[in-house]
C-alpha cells in the first residue's frame, strides 16, 4: 500500500469513527505545521477563501486553480497528517481537479453543489469519486450541499427537505460523507442522522453552534471551521499592532513557535 493510500484509509477511518474528528482549517505551510503540532489532531482540512485571500483574490473560484493546487500542496509537504482540500464547486472540472489534487498528496476533498440541478450535482460528485478511483485510492468526498447557506426565506421545513434529497443523492453516489453548513439546530442535526445514519453528516463550527461533545453524542462525523481559523489568526495579529502603536509590546503570555 502506498502512503498516499494509506492517509486515505486514515481519512476515511476517522471520519467512520464515533469520535468526532475536529478539523481545523489551515492556508499555507506554516498554519499547516501550527495545527499539526497540536495533539489530538489527526488531519487537517484547507480553506478555499482563506487560501485565496493569502494571495488577495475573493473566494468563489477567482484564484487560478493551478495557484490554488500549488497551495495545497505546499500544505500537504509540510505535515504527515492526511490533507483534505476544499476544492469549491470543482473549478468547472469537479474530476480533473480533484485528479490534480490528489496527484500533490490530498486524500479527500469538499465539493460545492451550489444548489445546481441534482443531476448535475451528482455527476460532479461521480466524477470526483472516480478520479480518486483511477489514482488508486478511496477519495473521501465530504459532499457539500448549500441548501442551508442559500435558504433566503424559505420555509426552514423545505430547506431541511432539500438538503436530505440531495445529501442521500450524493450519499447514494458512493460519496462518504456529506457537509451542511449553516447553523444547524439540535432537530436539524438529528433529522440528518435519522435519514442517513451516523457518521455521514459533517458540520461548520460557527457561533452558536451546538458544543462538540454534543455533536458527538448526535453522531456527526467531522466539525470543520472555514475561513475562522485565519479570521482569528488574523485578529491576533492586528491586535498585537494595535498595541505597538499604543506603545505596548508582546502580550505577557507570549510563547514562541518552534
């Protein structure tokens, strides 16, 4: 078996687990290592408007998809941990990225359906799985649906439905897992489980959401975290300068990273 195979049995393995896998999302080499070194980690996720934003374009797809697989592989050649890429909507080709991306080392990949026509939602999500297929390995797709995330003012019952169809679409499509977005309510979450089975769903941390403990006692699979990871980075980061010009200095608990 070579590595490559080997993380993504991991990828899988963890996401099958009834522990929750808690995914910090990272952008470039150096969060990649922060992350990596923090025990109870055991893969790491990517976040498309964060990379984009590293390099100054808006997420949606306006970084090159070349810039953006360069990225991700620099993430995958600093840390041992399995990598998961969040590769938006597919880049126009869900398969021959999800090909190029599993060729720098990704084992696993979220995939936006955009609300598009199922039919071609799922073809997308055939197409990636049979990318994986062809480099060998079991791709763990963490098939995103946005039926929350584009709810507007729907009935919240309609939106829920949606997801459901289209998630079990998906799920039937050989898709592993499937993400919801949004913040999902505590019925929400057990309808998800109900229709699909624990282990399935995959969620976004967001505030107010249910606490972890709880998602894991549901039976969600993975918590992620989006673009926040770098926002709260960032945040540091601009409040340290705040406090240089108000002629502070190093917070008093500051540690230096190896």
């Amino acid at each position: 078996m070579t590595d490559i195979q080997a993380q993504s049995r991991t990828l899988l393995d963890l996401h099958a687990a009834p522990e929750l896998l808690k995914v910090v999302n990272v952008w470039d080499a150096i969060s990649a290592r922060v992350v990596s070194d923090v025990e109870g980690i055991h893969a790491l996720a990517t976040a498309s408007h964060s990379i984009a934003a590293s390099y100054g374009y808006e997420d949606g797809e306006n970084i090159p998809v070349e810039l953006m697989i360069e990225a991700v592989g620099t993430i995958v050649s600093a840390t041992e941990l399995p990598v998961t890429a969040d590769l938006e909507a597919g880049y126009s080709n869900p398969g021959d990225t999800a090909r190029r991306a599993i060729q720098v080392g990704v084992v696993g990949a979220n995939l936006e359906d955009q609300m598009k026509p199922l039919a071609d939602s799922v073809a997308a999500v055939e197409a990636v799985l049979a990318a994986g297929h062809a480099e060998g390995i079991d791709f763990v797709l963490n098939a995103r649906t946005d039926a929350f995330v584009k709810a507007g003012d729907r009935p919240h019952a309609d939106v829920l439905a949606d997801a459901i169809e289209r998630g079990s679409a998906y799920l039937a499509a050989g898709a592993p897992v499937v993400f919801v977005p949004g913040r999902l309510t505590e019925d929400d979450v057990n309808a998800f489980v109900d229709a699909w089975g624990p282990q399935k769903l995959t969620v976004i941390g967001v505030p107010g959401s249910l606490p972890l403990a709880r998602l894991e006692e549901l039976g969600v699979a993975r918590v992620s975290y989006g673009p926040t990871s770098q926002s709260v980075a960032l945040m540091a980061l601009q409040d340290l300068t705040a406090d240089i010009v108000a002629g502070g200095g190093l917070p008093e608990d500051f540690r230096g990273l190896n």
